[in-house]
C-alpha cells in the first residue's frame, strides 16, 4: 500500500514529512514504516517496531498522536508515563530507554517485546493452572516494585500486560501511573482507567492509593485464571453498578476444581473495601508465594513414615475359585511393595489375633472380592497408639480398590498398585497427626530445640554436631514438634557445609523442611532452613522465595532477613539488602555476622559514618556476647573482621588468635581466621589457615569464589589450588 503524502498544517510535525514509499520513515534517531511496523495504538499514542540508527537496535517507540499534541494535559501525561517507568527497574516491567521530541512531536523509546499482550492470549484460550500462576506471581512482583516505588498504576488490564514467547511477563503502560504523593492532571470525580478491572472508588472517581491496584490485580487474576469477567455487563453503567454494588462469582463456580487458596487470594483482592484487601502489592506477593508453597507442601511427602505393620490374611468374601488364588499372592505382593517404602516394616501374620507384647503401630487388615473381571478389594488400616489400652486407643481408616482386567495376575498387580498408594496416603496422614494415646512432651521439646539452635549459632563443629544431639532429643519428646525438625533441617544444611560439601546432607535438610512444614505450614523457620538449603545447592531464585516465605510466615524470623540480606547483597541489591539486615540486628543482636554483612553493605552504598557507628555497636554487641558465652566463635570471628575492616589491624590479629586457641582443630574457625588475615593483609597466614580449613573437611570451594575478602589472595598458586 502506497504511503501518499497529505495536506497538513505545520503543527503535524513528522507527519506532514513527504517521503518515498519504498523508504522507512525517518523520526528522530529512528526508522520504521507506518504501516508495516506498527504494533498498536491507543486514544493518545501510536506504537512502531523501529531500528534505532545511532546503537543498532530494535526497540518500540511510542510516538504522541497529533491531536493530543495541542493538549497540554496529554503531553504532559505522556511525559509523565516516561518519567515513572524509567525509575523503575525490575524483570517483569518494559525498560524505558529514552523520552523526547521531534519535529514537536513527543516520544518514548522502549525495549522491543516479541509476544501478545493477554487481553488477546485470552480471547483464544483458557489457560493451564500452572502458567496461570506463574503469570500471577510475576504481575504482582512488578505491581510490588511499583508500589515500592510510590507509584500507582491505576490502568492494570491485560491489553497492558504483555506475555513473551519464553513466559516472560511484562507489564506495560504507565501513562496514568501517579505518585502517591503527586497532585493529579485529572479533576477529582474525573474517570480513567479501563473500567471492567477498575475498583469501586475508581468508579467513583475518588482519590486512590495501592489498594485501589490490588483490587484491579484480583479482577486480572481472575479473568487469567477462569476465562471470566469477574463484574460482566453489557452496558458500561452495567459494569460499574456490577463493581460498585455486586460481588464477583467464586471461581471455583466457573472453573472445576480452582484451588480453593488461591480462591481466597483472589477473592480478598476484590474486596469493596479498601481496608479489606491486601494493603499492597508486596503484602499481595508474600501471600500469593504462601499460597504457592502450600501447594507445593501438600503435594511433598513425609520422607519416613516409621511405621511397623502387621499383615493378617487376606479375607476372602467371595467363594470363586479366583479370589484364593489371588489373595495368598496379593498379600505377598502388597507386603514387598509396603516394605519398599521408606521406614515401613512389614510382618505378615498367619492369623487375625493380635498377641499382648507384640510391637507395632498399624494393623491392616484386607478383603478380597472377585468376580471376573472385576475385583474389589477393602483395606481397614488401623493405628495403635503406645498406651497401655490399646483397644480404647486404636484409630482407623477405610478405603475401597476397585480394579478390571481378565487376566488375573495383571488384576492382582492393579490391586497391589492401586492399594500401596492409598495405604501409603493413610500412613502419611496419620504421621502428621498425633495418636490419641500418644505421648508429647511439647513444653520440653521447644525448650530443648531452642537450646539446640543457641548452640547451633556458635559456629564449630563441635557447637554442630551437640545441637544435632539436641534436635533429635527434641524430636524424641516430641515427634511432631515442627519447629525441632526445622532445626535439624538448618543443622543438616551446616553439615553440608563442615563435612566436604557432602549433598546427602543437603537432601536430608530438604527433607527435614518440607516435613515441618507438613506438620506446621505456616512454619517459619522451616522455610528459612529450606531456602538455606536451597541456597547453598545454587538454586537462588527458589532460596529468596522461601526466605520471603518465612517472614511471610513471621516478620520476626530474623535467620531469614539475615541471609535474604546476605543473597541480595551479592546480586547487588544493597538498598532492600539493607532493609533485611537491619532488621535481623534490631532482632538478633547477639549475631555478629549480620552487622558484618550490613557494614559492607553501608560502605558500596558510600555511608561511611553510619558504617562506621554499627561497626562499633557490633563490636560492643560481640564483646558482650563473648562475656555471656565464652565458647562463641561466630561472635568472636566476626568481631575481628568488624575490627580488621576498621583498621584496628592489633586489636583484630588478639581476637582471631584468641579464636585459634579456643578452637585450634575447627573447620569453621580455621576459613573464618583466613579471611580475617585476609582482611588485615596478612598474606601468608590466610593462604595457611584456608588449607588448614580445607583439610578439616570444610567445604569452601564457593566461598572462595565469591568472597570479596579474600581478593588479595587471588592470583597466588597456594588460592588458585584451593579453588580449582
């Protein structure tokens, strides 16, 4: 189609440009075709996909439409969408490169996005759970970064909302994005926005904060997940008495089998009240990754069931000459693959009494029916708690197997199959609940995995190996003492580290985790020891998620500020790294290694009198400490790194020797002096004490990779072969 040239007045700026057809249009420092290049329009704006002639590359440029150039309120919105997004810098929001003017024409540079937008993915398809909530979680992490940065989207719909090709979200268009402290250029009662996913005080035409964002993400969120609107209308005056006086359908109405969390999420977001809802879209994202954890949890199993079983004889309910030939195999069968489950001990028996003295905890009783081809087969598992009366104590499930097939070996397998996976559902469901005659000691227990984790903290192996001691005293008085088996899970992850990176240790940490959390969900300190777990398998993505978890779970879990801390500062995160450190001093004092952290952070963020002061308080704080515990390494080591940063190299080199006659043969304390002589240049005593540290079985092959202290050793042959 040719590109004719129009009569204009001058004020149509790059439009009234004449120009050959068969050549791109130039605009600025770009070059696109009009027609073919371009990506889409709105009221005020065209999109192109242009070539930027100055770097080479292919980005969106967003250009004015000509009669919004005379509206000083349109221009200025559009400089104003520019200047919000720019300050924003996150994964899932479209980069801004550039704002200017050409020809009086303004325009914004963006990257270039190969995808569709969702408005358009939606009309096509319904969309599978699973990407579904991978689009939530990414579309609430930008909204989080907006609201962090004190903005207010006010147009969240999918047509702003863009999905790549690699399952990328991005999230578009700020163009009436505000300040939550900036006047509007709209006149209050004034409506903007796209009124099915508006909130009712945008209806309204009120002044709006974040919870006005949040009530728009739930109606996203809910036209994602179940392919509706959430407030449908066939009029515009429909829609906005539907939002303002209506409540959205559930969506496990439209949608079989929603999952009914992630229902309430949803359904919380579209509350009418602003004070109802999520206060913003951070609060919204810890809430939705609690939700996906749950989910997570409930599909993990109990790593060891420790069930002793006794298999009576199979009860024949039919007299056809299939069902005894079947069940005498059956119960062999179903015995071999019960005994393959981890910690399950079966003994069959040779009739249905049961002997006073016997030990074992479940009784599974099986009847057999056949009648080819089809067989049934009944499992009565009973549990029998430790109590002197076991008969008054006995609790028990039924479950009916229903399997076909005329070969009956193949049915006897399907049986088998079909029973050990249900069996297998009681035995977990029954390890997560208490017996009736059970004992607990839960006061003893919390108060024995409490001095656990105190000892744990002290940094040796020897601190590690007693709090282990301590984890499973606790575990013993009471089995199902959550926060005992998180604590053990964290000490398993210290393990991995003291005895030669040994991963065995890390899949038992993960176990001992995901069985707290079986046991208690909204566990905190569970979450933090499987996101150490994670963490130190190099999976930081799933490690930072389960630390936000924890403080999800409790704000006060300061272990899961203090390594988020750690994360983001060694992603270069230090501003929201500092935010976590601080907070886990202001909870945990005692711990030296946080105010260490926080003060190398204070320094790349250039404040060097405020790291100064908490260098000194850490210090105060390790000096008390060491009073209190004397066999304290952590606070001894790090209180000599805190002197060596400040220059107190006489003062650092007392303390670390202090710390090598405390603990002479120690993993831990051999690294952690290493980088004290490190820190205060001591090359030759730093290469000696890393070696020593090596020897000792500590695993430090990512340490040394990582750690800026030791950036003076780099180049050395003895540092070169520790980290090859």
């Amino acid at each position: 189609m040719a590109f004719e040239p129009v009569e204009c007045n001058p004020s149509d700026g790059w439009r009234a440009t004449v120009r050959d057809p068969q050549s791109p249009m130039q605009f600025a420092h770009f070059e696109f075709d009009p027609e073919r290049d371009r990506l889409g329009e709105g009221p005020l704006s065209e999109v192109y996909k242009a070539k930027d002639t100055e770097l080479g590359r292919t980005v969106a440029l967003k250009v004015l439409r000509a009669h919004a150039e005379i509206d000083p309120q349109a221009d200025e919105r559009f400089h104003r969408e520019a200047r919000h997004a720019s300050n924003l810098d996150h994964p899932n929001i479209a980069t801004i490169f550039e704002y200017g003017k050409d020809q009086g024409t303004s325009f914004i540079v963006m990257e270039y996005l190969a995808g569709r937008t969702l408005d358009k993915v939606l009309k096509d398809q319904l969309l599978g759970y699973e990407e579904c909530r991978s689009i939530a979680n990414q579309i609430t992490s930008a909204l989080a970064s907006v609201h962090t940065g004190r903005l207010i989207h006010r147009d969240l719909k999918p047509a702003n909302i863009m999905l790549l090709d690699d399952g990328k979200v991005k999230l578009l268009d700020f163009g009436i994005a505000r300040a939550s402290d900036e006047s509007g250029i709209t006149q209050h009662g004034m409506l903007v926005g796209t009124v099915l996913y508006m909130s009712p005080e945008q209806v309204r035409g009120d002044d709006l904060n974040a919870g006005s964002d949040i009530f728009s993400l739930g109606s996203v969120l809910y036209h994602v997940m179940t392919g509706a609107l959430p407030f449908p209308g066939k009029s515009f005056p429909e829609v906005c008495m539907g939002i303002l006086d209506g409540s959205p359908r559930r969506p496990s109405h439209i949608r079989q089998g929603f999952p009914s969390q992630l229902e309430e999420f949803i359904l919380r977001c579209l509350k009418r009240r602003p004070e109802d809802r999520f206060k913003n879209a951070d609060e919204a994202l810890g809430a939705l990754l609690s939700v996906d954890a749950s989910a997570r949890n409930a599909g993990a199993e109990v790593g060891t069931l420790d069930a002793r079983l006794l298999l009576p004889p199979v009860a024949c309910g039919t007299s056809e000459r299939e069902c005894s030939v079947i069940a005498g195999g059956l119960r062999k069968d179903l015995a071999a693959e019960l005994t393959r489950l981890k910690g399950v001990a079966v003994a069959l028996r040779e009739d249905d009494d049961i002997r006073d003295g016997e030990e074992f905890d479940y009784v599974l009783r099986t009847a057999l029916e056949v009648h080819s081809p089809h067989g049934k087969l009944v499992l009565n598992l009973e549990r029998c708690s430790p109590s002197t009366d076991r008969d008054a104590s006995r609790e028990s499930t039924r479950d009916l197997v229903e399997e076909s097939d005329p070969n009956e070996w193949s049915l006897q397998a399907d049986l088998v199959r079909t029973a050990v996976r249900r069996v297998k559902k009681r035995l977990t469901e029954f390890s997560l609940n208490p017996s009736r005659g059970s004992h607990r000691d839960k006061d003893r227990a919390l108060a024995i995995a409490r001095k656990a984790h105190d000892q744990l903290l002290r940094g040796t192996t020897k601190h590690l190996m007693s709090a282990i001691h301590r984890f499973r005293a606790a575990i013993e008085a009471d089995r199902y003492c959550a926060k005992a088996h998180a604590g053990l899970s964290e000490a398993m992850v210290r393990k991995y580290l003291y005895w030669d990176g040994d991963t065995g240790y890390l899949a038992e940490a993960r176990e001992s985790a995901r069985h707290a959390l079986a046991l208690e969900p909204k566990c905190a300190e569970a979450h933090t020891s499987l996101g150490f777990a994670y963490h130190l398998s190099g999976q930081s993505t799933d490690a930072e998620r389960e630390y936000r978890l924890a403080i999800q779970c409790d704000e006060t879990e300061w272990l899961a500020h203090r390594l988020l801390g750690a994360v983001m500062a060694r992603e270069g995160n230090f501003e929201s790294s500092e935010t976590h450190l601080q907070r886990a001093v202001e909870l945990h004092a005692a711990h030296i290694g946080a105010f260490d952290h926080l003060y190398r952070v204070l320094k790349r963020l250039e404040r060097q009198e405020e790291a100064e002061d908490l260098a000194e308080r850490g210090i105060a704080a390790a000096r008390k400490e060491i009073e209190k515990n004397p066999d304290n390494q952590e606070a001894r080591l790090h209180m000599a790194l805190l002197l060596g940063r400040m220059g107190s190299h006489d003062e650092a080199l007392r303390v670390v020797t202090a710390a090598l006659r405390v603990s002479p043969k120690d993993g831990y304390t051999s690294y952690h002096a290493g980088c004290v002589f490190a820190v205060i240049g001591e090359v030759p005593e730093a290469l000696d004490h890393l070696e020593k540290a090596h020897a000792r079985g500590f695993f430090i092959h990512s340490e040394l990779r990582n750690n800026t202290d030791l950036e003076l050793l780099r180049g050395t042959p003895e540092f070169e072969a520790l980290v090859g």
